[in-house]
C-alpha cells in the first residue's frame, strides 16, 4: 500500500469517527477537500511523525 492511500483511508476514517461519534455531518465535497489537504500535505506529516 502505498503512504498517500494510507493516509486518504485515514482522513476518510478520521471524518467517519467525528460523524459518529461527535455526530457531524461533513458534506461529500468537505470529505473531498480534507481528503485532498491531507494527501498535499503527506510528506509534512511524514517528517513530523519522526
């Protein structure tokens, strides 16, 4: 699996949890939006995860 799929499932799973959990509703274009940041953003948090 490569690091950019990982970390779309987890932003889609993290989105998943709040609706759940904290009952939001996140519309599919904010899904989207988060979705891509965090995949912009991948090398970023890779290097703060050390």
């Amino acid at each position: 699996m490569k690091v950019n799929d990982f970390a779309y499932q987890v932003a889609l799973r993290t989105i998943e949890l709040l609706e759940h959990t904290q009952h939001y509703k996140v519309s599919e274009d904010l899904r989207k939006d988060i979705a891509a940041k965090v995949l912009a953003e991948v090398n970023e948090i890779l290097a703060r995860s050390k």
